[in-house]
C-alpha cells in the first residue's frame, strides 16, 4: 500500500463507486424521508454529485440540528444525506485502504471482514488460557 494518496482521487471517482456509497449510507435508513425522496431521483442525484466532484465544485450543505431524549438529552447535528455519500465514500476509498492496515489485529470494531464472532473466539481461548493458567 503507497504510504501517499496521491493522483489518485480521479481514479476512484465514478459514477459506480458513488452509487456504491448510496448503497451503503442508506442501509437501515430506507424509510427516512430524504433517503426516500433521494431515492426517487437517484441517478440524477449521483450524476450530480459526480459531475460536482470531478468539476471541483462540491460544495458540503448545512448541518440540520435536533435534540433526542431517549436515553439522555443530547443535541445532534447532520449533514444533508448527498453530503453523507460523499462521506462514506472519502472513507471507504481513501481512509479506510490506508489506515485499516495499520490497526492491531485484535481490533474488530467497525471493520470491514472482521466480526464479533472472531471477537468473541479470541475472547474465549484467552479466558481459557488464563484458567489453565498457560
């Protein structure tokens, strides 16, 4: 893996890795209201947003506020969900490549190919270890 992200963002932007980031920030979000009316104009919203990119014009919307009072009262702030995808794709082709790499492999959190379930067999032969004492 090259140590520089260099000369590499046109290579990534597509058309394809955009709508692949729309797959991804709409998981578990498909009823939401933007998603909804995202959704309905998808391809023109991504062509968009691909034409905004690759021109060097993209501009990052305003932030909506909002409280939540479930468990705590805590205060929010969102980005548009066109900004969304952008986000999700910056991370998935420019973050993610380089930094994953460099994590402890003990680290399961939030990564891609690594599950609770291999969290929890690591978990389980160290306790068994402890025990016999090895």
């Amino acid at each position: 893996m090259a140590k520089w992200i260099r000369n590499k963002y046109d290579e990534i932007l597509s058309y394809e890795s955009l709508m692949r980031a729309h797959k991804l920030s709409c998981k578990g979000k498909k009823l939401r209201r933007e998603v909804i009316l995202f959704s309905l104009k998808e391809e023109e919203y991504i062509k968009y947003l691909y034409e905004k990119l690759k021109s060097g014009t993209y501009v990052h919307g305003k932030y909506s506020a909002f409280k939540v009072y479930e468990p705590k009262e805590r205060f929010i702030e969102k980005a548009p969900y066109i900004d969304r995808i952008v986000h999700r794709w910056i991370v998935d082709n420019f973050l993610a490549p380089y930094y994953v790499p460099s994590f402890i492999k003990t680290t399961y959190a939030c990564i891609k190919d690594r599950r609770n379930a291999q969290c929890n067999i690591r978990f389980a032969i160290r306790n068994a270890k402890n025990e016999k004492g090895i």
